[in-house]
C-alpha cells in the first residue's frame, strides 16, 4: 500500500512524534492507522522504561488558582535538560497538570499518575509519551493542593522556584508579597510553634557552648543564649524574617498591618535534594545518536 504524505501528516497529529518515525510506522503496518499507533504506543513505552534511571534533576514548577480563590495546586515536574523544560509540550504538560488538579480529588502521586488530563491520557501515559517524543527521562515529582475558604496566592520566580500561599482572608496583593518573599528568603517554618524542640534545644547547646567561652557572668550569658535564639528563629520562620521589601518590619508585622495570617505555605525548588551526577556530554550525545 501506498503511504501518503496525509497519512503521515495525521499519524504525527495524533501520536506527536516525528516525520520519520510515522512513516516508518506506517510503512511496517502497510498503512493501518490504528495499528501503528498502537505499535508506537508499546515503543514508546519501552523507551520510557529505559531511560527511567536517568537522572532528571531540571524542569520546571506549575502553579495554578481556581478562580474562586479557594483551591491553589503547585507541581514540579523533572527532566534532563533546561532545553526540554523550556520547550512548548513539556510547558503544556505542566499546565494540564495544574489545571486538572484543580478540580480532582487527587490526594497523593500514585493517584496523580492516574488522573486524566484533557487530552483523555493519564498523566503517567502523557509522561511515557513525551519521554518517547522528547528522548529524555520525565518525572513527575511531587505536587501540592491547598482547599480552604481563606484567600490563596502564588507566585513564581521563573519555572524555577514556585510558593503557593493560603491566607486567612483574600487578600490578593499581600498574598503575592508573601509568595514573593517565600521564594525569596526561603524560610523553614511558619513561626516559632511550628519549630521542633528539638531544634530549638540543639542551636542552645551550641550557643551555650559559644556564651561559656567569653568568660563573661553567668546573667549575662543566658541573656545572650536567649537573644542568640531570638534571632535564631527570627531567621528560619516566616512571620520573623524581616520584609524583602521593607526590612524595617517583619512579615508578621506586615501580616498584623493587614488584618490577616499565613496559615501555611509550600515552596518548591526544580532540583532540590536530587543528587546530580558528573555528566559526560560526547557519550550523552553518542546516547542520542545511538538512541538509547
């Protein structure tokens, strides 16, 4: 059978790979459509499982608020490269992501890998089919979803760093603020109850210990024990970090100002905690060219 240019051009709209790779497809089945979409469906699934040990510390964050202002999501996708990250599917699939979290019931990754996406894929088969398209290894590594009646913010710093916000009340302005902050000050905690004891009591030690040393009196060194805490906890929660835009008052002040509160806050960094290995780029590239 003869294989047209038309039914190339349809087999690419429909499996999203490339010119030659649909030819070739069609070509072995003698032109049927439906099984070589098939056939590359089981390829591409193989490729996935292959390239599933690599290494996928880039990528990017999606960040998304219902319009009602109740529900905020946030999901950080992996890849191998800021060049695939960047691209326009690995983008859409970030957003498509995002957006039908929104509306799901999706409570943890087992259940996110098999939510459906609009293009009526889970996002576990999205995922396999890009890595068959893009030729990287493609993660979904962890999400975030706050439901409340309190106001909701985000704010990303590129594709890079990504916060979501849930306030006591709307507050649109401040929330972003907050977001904005979070990205860039990167506290640990909210305020001082939400840091554990155990903390607290080890950075004691460790500046009674300091304190000792001066010589100095006994009421003097727990006076400086406790400012040495003070501070300490001023710099790791949110509410005790001074403002990035106005360092006179704290976030807590700035939040007192205003009426209102930060209930929580989750901040998502592309690449934190995943060990990078030594990349070798001539075999990286003899890789591709191998198709490996």
């Amino acid at each position: 059978m003869s294989i047209t240019a038309a039914m190339v051009k349809e087999l690419r709209e429909r499996t999203g790979s490339g010119m030659m790779e649909c030819k070739k497809a069609l070509v072995e089945t003698n032109g049927d459509m439906e099984t070589a979409i098939e056939n590359m469906r089981k390829s591409g699934l193989a490729k996935a499982d292959k390239k599933s040990g690599r290494t996928a510390a880039e990528g990017s964050i999606g960040a998304k608020v219902s319009d009602d202002g109740k529900t905020a999501v946030m999901v950080d996708v992996n890849c191998e490269t800021d060049f695939v990250a960047k691209g326009e599917d690995f983008v859409g699939f970030i957003n498509d992501i995002a957006t039908t979290l929104l509306s799901s019931e999706v409570e943890n990754n087992d259940q996110l890998q098999a939510m459906t996406l609009s293009s009526g894929e889970t996002v576990d088969e999205k995922r396999r089919a890009l890595i068959a398209k893009l030729g990287e290894n493609i993660t979904v590594r962890r999400f975030t979803k706050f439901v409340s009646d309190g106001g909701k913010a985000f704010y990303l710093h590129g594709s890079k760093i990504g916060v979501i916000v849930d306030l006591a009340k709307e507050d649109g302005e401040l929330g972003k603020d907050v977001a904005m902050h979070i990205a860039a000050s990167n506290p640990e905690y909210l305020n001082e109850e939400a840091v554990p004891g155990e903390a607290v009591e080890k950075e004691k030690e460790i500046f009674s210990a300091q304190a000792l040393e001066s010589g100095k009196p006994a009421e003097i060194v727990e006076k400086m024990i406790t400012g040495r805490i003070k501070k300490f906890l001023g710099e790791i929660t949110l509410v005790g970090q001074p403002f990035i835009k106005d360092d006179k008052m704290s976030v807590g002040q700035l939040l007192k100002s205003k009426g209102n509160d930060v209930i929580r806050f989750t901040r998502f960094e592309v690449g934190e905690g995943i060990e990078k290995k030594e990349e070798n780029f001539a075999e990286e590239v003899m890789a591709q060219v191998r198709g490996e």
